[in-house]
C-alpha cells in the first residue's frame, strides 16, 4: 500500500484546495485540511510521526474522504490514495473504535445485514421513525431511517411494468448492482432505476450472488476485507454484461476501482463495465416523462462527483422531467458530512458540516431534496427533520419514474 503515497508528491502546499474542505470549513484548523493531513501523512511515510501518534490519528480519522479536494488542485494531487496508504498503515498498529469493527463485522456478512436491514425497513413501515426523529442524537437516527422511505407514493401496494416495444435482443444487457443498504433499505430506488432503463431501450438482467461492495471497509483501511468482498462480486459478474449500473454513488466509485485494488483482469473488466445510472440514462437521451410541477434541491454525492467525475448525468435526468424546478444550492458539491460510517462515527463534526449544508439548501424552500446515494439521503432527510422541516429526499431515478408513471409509460402488474 505503501505506492499510494506517491500520489501526494505533487503537493506544492499552495492551499487552493482549502475552501473546498467542509472539515477544514468547519474547524478552520489547518490540520483538518487536506493541506495540513499532507504534511502528517508524509511525516507518517518517512516515520517522523509513529502511527500511534494520537494527533496523527485524529486528523487523518477527521478526513470524509469526500474527494473535494481532488479536482480543486492545480497540481493533481491524488490525495485519496496518500489517505488509503496512510488509513492502511493505521489500521495495521490501532485498534479501530468499537463502533467501526461492529459496523464493518457487520457489512461483511449478509447473514449479518440483510436480517437487520430488513427488520429496520419493517420498523420504517410503522409511524416509529417519523415519530421520534427529531435533533437530538437518539432523533437524528429514527430520522435517518424515517428518510429513507423514498418519493410517497399511494397507500396500496402497486408494481408497474414499463410497456412499450418488446425489448430487442440486440438492446445492451445491464446488471444491476444490489450491494446491501440499497437492497434492503432502499428497494424501491432499484425498482425504479430498472423500471427506467427499460422504457430507455436496456435489457435488465438480475445477477445473483453479489456481495456489499466493500467501500466502507475500504476507506476504513480494511483493505484485505474490501478484497474479499470484491472478489466475491468478480466472480459473480464472471458472467458477462455489456454494463453493470450502480444507483448508489459510494458503491460505484468502488466498483470502477477494483481493477486497482485486485490488479486481476477479471477486476479490470468488471470495473470497465460500471456505470453510475445516470451516466447510462445520459447517454440514452433520455425520455422525455409527465410534468412534476415540484422544486428541488439538487445535492451532488462526493463519490459520484469528485471521486466518479460524473457531474451533468444527474443533473441531464432531471432535465427530461418537465415542469421540474432544479436549483443547485451553494456548495451542492461539498459532502453532507454522511461519508460511510463516518456520521456514526464522528457525530458531532459530521452535525457541523451538515448544518451548513442545510443553511444552504432550506432558503429554496424546496419540495425534495435529490442526490444518488444511500448516506445522503438519509443524513439530508434527517438534517432537515432536525432542522424542523419534513422533506422528502429522494433518488434522481425516482423522480423520472414517476414521471414516466404519469405519462403512461407503465402498465400495472399484478
Ligand atoms: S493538495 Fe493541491 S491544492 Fe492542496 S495544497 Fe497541495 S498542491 Fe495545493
Ligand atoms: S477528502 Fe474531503 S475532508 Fe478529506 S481533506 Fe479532502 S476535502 Fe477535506
């Protein structure tokens, strides 16, 4: 691991990458910069900080990983691999909290977290969640669970079918990837990202056999484990489609990256083969669908945006919804403060960075609250609970289905 240091050495430490930096924002301390965790992780290469060193290990365990600093930087620094070298070299000399190693112990296993997951969305079924969200930190996680209940729909259990011209064999074949928050917590996101690349001319195929992606366990520093974990879903994709799409932006910022981190061909491949959702309904058009007559704010997830770079697909999804009214808060590209695990495992400092954000979007008044991955969802929707607000936050791919619900471009199955 020790080559992703390299990545830090065009540091000229000119500081252009500190407004982009929500803890350096929110703490002002240089040390919580990425300017400032260069300089501890380099002293960490060169063994003049020990990794048991406390200050070293609370600066760098502050960092989101969000990336924001990545596409900022005039000399390219790839900052993100200096931090998974030096989250490595950590986690070999430190116990992690206790809170981490249950909550990685637990996305290893699906054993583990498809029983959980599915108790917490039976839980969200009844009036608990909405009922004791609230600011404190106990309400800000009923919050999190009551936000990810999705765009509302009706009360009845209703399953659509897109209809249209059959699909064509020559349509390119899509997997979709499940992971574990998004297949347990959030199936109506994969019910509609498959429901709307269909009426978009893709062939969608079920895969089984997959796995969490590992992302967690990765910036955590486990690598080994987001080894294991990725070699699980190799072998499951082995079979072969023309593309595997994501609907969660943490999980296909790792996909696209296990060519890296297994240095195997079939790793490389699978990661060619990723793309983020809106990436593949972009570069279809897509359909035009019904009016919403509704506002949002639009809130770009670090890991579809700087670690993915993909920046206009979202946004080009929600252009084909008309009467749509999109607003980009200020700083709609700086992390919510979710980042994984970290808002369970650094409360305080990921409250901070989510009440700017929130000062940014509640000005617009808006209806919903959209962004491309599970955490943020979750931390926007209870943020805005704790904030004394109700609104819904939802998946870009959510609003275009109901969009081409309302244009009949559905049949109901029963
Ligand atoms: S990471 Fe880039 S922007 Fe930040 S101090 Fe170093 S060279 Fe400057
Ligand atoms: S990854 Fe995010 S939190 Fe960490 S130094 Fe870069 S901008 Fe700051």
């Amino acid at each position: 691991m020790s080559e992703g240091y390299q990545g830090l050495d065009p540091c000229v430490h000119c500081g252009f990458c500190l407004p982009a930096c929500p803890t350096y924002l929110a703490t002002g301390d240089e040390n919580e910069s990425p300017r400032g965790r260069i300089v501890l992780m380099r002293a960490l290469e060169r063994g003049d900080l020990l990794p048991t060193d406390k200050h070293l290990q609370h600066h760098l365990d502050n960092c989101l990983g969000c990336l924001g600093c990545e596409p900022v930087c005039p000399s390219g620094v790839a900052y993100g691999q200096g931090l998974s070298s030096a989250r490595h070299t950590l986690r070999e000399s430190n116990e992690s909290s206790l809170t981490q190693q249950a909550l990685l112990a637990i996305f290893a296993a699906p054993q583990l977290w498809r029983p959980l997951f599915t108790l917490a969305r039976w839980l969200r079924a009844t009036t608990l969640p909405r009922l004791f969200a609230g600011p404190g930190r106990v309400g800000f996680a009923w919050g999190m669970l009551a936000a990810s209940s999705g765009l509302r729909r009706p009360r009845r259990r209703l399953s659509y079918q897109p209809h249209g011209p059959p699909s064509n064999q020559d349509d390119p074949t899509v997997a979709l990837f499940r992971g574990c928050v998004m297949d347990t917590l959030f199936p109506h996101v994969h019910g509609a990202t498959q429901r709307v690349l269909e009426v978009n001319g893709f062939r969608v195929v079920d895969v089984p056999g997959q796995q969490c992606c590992g992302a967690l366990h990765a910036h955590a520093g486990a690598t080994e484990e987001a080894r294991r974990l990725a070699r699980w879903n190799v072998a499951a994709f082995a079979t072969g489609v023309d593309y595997i799409a994501v609907d969660s932006a943490g999980c296909g910022a790792l996909l696209k990256d296990y060519g890296q981190l297994l240095q195997t061909a079939p790793a490389a491949a699978l990661a060619a083969s990723v793309r983020d959702v809106s990436e593949l309904l972009a570069e279809a058009g897509p359909r035009t669908g019904a009016a919403l007559p509704m506002r949002v704010a639009y809130d770009a997830p670090c890991h579809l945006h700087h670690a993915q770079g993909v920046v206009d697909a979202p946004l080009a999804i929600l252009r084909a919804i008309p009467e749509l009214d999109v607003r980009l808060p200020a700083g709609h590209e700086h992390c919510c403060g979710s980042a994984g695990l970290y808002s369970l495992d650094h409360p305080a400092l990921a409250r901070q960075i989510l009440h700017d954000k929130m000062a940014a979007i509640l000005p617009h008044e808006p209806d919903a609250i959209v962004t491309g991955n599970p955490g943020c969802l979750m931390q926007l929707g209870a943020g805005s609970i704790a904030a004394g607000r109700r609104i819904a936050t939802v998946h870009p791919v959510e609003l275009l289905d109901e969009s081409y619900r309302r244009a009949g471009w559905y049949r109901l199955s029963h």
